[in-house]
C-alpha cells in the first residue's frame, strides 16, 4: 500500500516514514502544500496523511484542490490539539478522518490501516478468500487456523490483490502500489512473487488475465481457471531477483 505523508515538521516526519514503513507501507513525502497538490494529484495512493498547518499552500486548501479534482483517497487529517473548527472544516472539506497532535503511533497505524480497508469496501480486519484468512491487522494468513508462512512482500502483495478481490489488477498499478518510485519497473519481481505465492496458497487463488493482469475472483475457483503455467516452478530461476531483496517499504 502506497501513502503520502504531508508533514512539515522534519522530525514528526522522519519518525512517521519510519513507522510507516515498518508496517510496510510505501511512503512518498511532501513537506509543503505545494508540493503535495502535485503529489497528491499525480500519483496513486491507497491514503493520504495531510497535515492542515503547512508552508505555501495550507491543508484544508490543498484537499479540497483534490476533492474537486475527484481524488478519491482516504485523507487523515492530522490538527493541532483543541481547533475544533478545523476539524469540522477539515471532514466538510472531504476528510474522511482526523488525528489531533501529539498521537501515538500504533493510534495512526490504526486508522490508516481501518481507512485504507473501508476503501476498499471492507469493514471487517479479516478478508477471506475460499478457506484462506488474510488477517489485515495482524498480517498473518492462514487456512482452517493454520498459519501459512509468507514473507513481507509475498503478504502485501496478496492482501492487495485480496482487498480488491474481483477486480483484474495490472502489473504496472501492483508497482505502483507496492514499490517505492527507485523500483526496476522491467523486473520480473512481481511475476516471481506471484508464483510462489501460488505455491503455498494454490494456483487457483490467484488467477492471470493474458496480458490484463492478476485477479482474486469474488467466488469459488475450480482448477479450470487456474493458470498452471505461471506456477511451475521454472518461473525462478537462479537469474531471477529475489522480491525479497527490494526495499520497498
Ligand atoms: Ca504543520
């Protein structure tokens, strides 16, 4: 999941991307409304982090830029303590949540996390996929309460796929989603995650679109609509680079 975090306090900021990323989230930074406009505006992003006070062009200005530029991301708003009228202004304006300074943290972590699911149209922490359990909050899969092991990425990347289950996903918006900007747009990365990860929850899970993308169906998946071909196991190779080696968050 891709955020953008508009903070002008370099401190706040700094501790914030490491937090951020930590929870595995990609994170690109605007320090200035202006800065952020164009971010925001150019970019995809699963949430936004806006705070209101900020140099050049200030928060509430910059949200409602996007609003009207019909930007749909989840905003969390971040206020300084007791502006109650910001705030207000703030969830007029299109915010769909507010943290007042000083937060703690694991608070953000949760809302951001909440935000980003009821996005995607999901209340509860848990999604499933047939007897596969993807526990958001958690980050942990299992099937029938057996824990499947998945490294970070191969985990981000299913709970993508799953919190947008039924709708093909293309390569180029999984990059865009999951991979920092440094990424090597050409590489196989996504095409090796997505094979292995057949490989410990079924081929069937994940289905192909030739030349569309990738697709977690709404319903029940028989072996007819698995693609056997991208699960071999020739799909890794040793000259394959390994997922796990980028830093994507
Ligand atoms: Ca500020």
């Amino acid at each position: 999941m891709k955020l953008l975090l508009v903070e002008d306090s370099a401190e706040l900021r700094a501790s914030l991307v490491r937090s951020l990323g930590a929870a595995g989230y990609v994170v690109e930074e605007a320090d200035n409304g202006e800065d952020a406009a164009h971010l925001g505006s150019t970019g995809e992003y699963d949430a936004i982090i806006l705070d209101l006070g900020l140099p050049v062009i200030d928060g509430l200005t910059v949200m409602s830029a996007w609003r009207e530029e019909g930007i749909s991301a989840p905003i969390l708003v971040l206020t300084a303590r007791g502006s109650w009228r910001e705030k207000v202004q703030g969830l007029r304006l299109g915010a769909d949540d507010y943290l007042t300074k000083p937060f703690r943290t694991e608070e953000l972590l949760a809302r951001i996390e909440a935000l980003i699911r009821r996005s995607k149209g999901h209340s509860a922490t848990q999604v499933r996929l047939g007897d596969l359990e993807i526990d958001l909050s958690q980050r942990v899969l299992s099937r029938h309460g057996i824990e499947i092991s998945l490294t970070a990425n191969e985990f981000r990347t299913l709970a993508y796929l799953a919190l947008n289950k039924g709708r093909v996903i293309s390569q180029m918006e999984l990059t865009e989603h999951l991979y920092d900007q440094d990424f090597e747009r050409d590489s196989n990365v996504i095409e090796v995650t997505v094979a292995r990860l057949r490989r410990k929850v079924g081929a069937g899970v994940i289905v192909t679109r030739r030349g569309h993308g990738y697709l977690v169906p709404t319903d029940h998946v028989g072996p007819e609509d698995a693609s056997p071909e991208d699960a071999s196991p020739e799909d890794i190779g040793p000259d394959n680079i390994d997922p796990d080696d980028i830093r994507g968050g």
